[in-house]
C-alpha cells in the first residue's frame, strides 16, 4: 500500500466514525425530554460532524 492510500483510509475511517456518534447525537436530540438534553444532543451532533469533515479534510 502507498503512503497516500493509508493516510485517506485513516481518514474515512475517523470520518466515519465520528458521523455515526453524530446520529447518535441526533437521535438524542430528538429523544431526549427536556430542552438541556435537547441541547446537548445538538452540541455533541454539531462538534461530532464538524470532526468529522475535518478528519476527511485532514487526511485527503
């Protein structure tokens, strides 16, 4: 395998990651009885898809 094959698997695999703790994020968000947990669904959705794209910038 060449280096850049590596460095873009390492990448989709953090990409990927972080979008399913994202929709688990979301399905908290929408689970969740009080506007706190509400929110705090949406934080960790929000800071999970932004890793996310960075991790699949990163890595390009």
């Amino acid at each position: 395998m060449s280096e850049g094959t590596i460095e873009s698997d390492k990448g989709l695999g953090i990409g990927l990651a972080f979008a399913a703790i994202t929709l688990v994020g979301a399905v908290a968000m929408f689970g969740a009885p009080t506007q706190i947990g509400t929110a705090w669904g949406f934080g960790g959705a929000m800071v999970a898809a932004v890793i996310s794209v960075a991790a699949f910038q990163a890595f390009d």
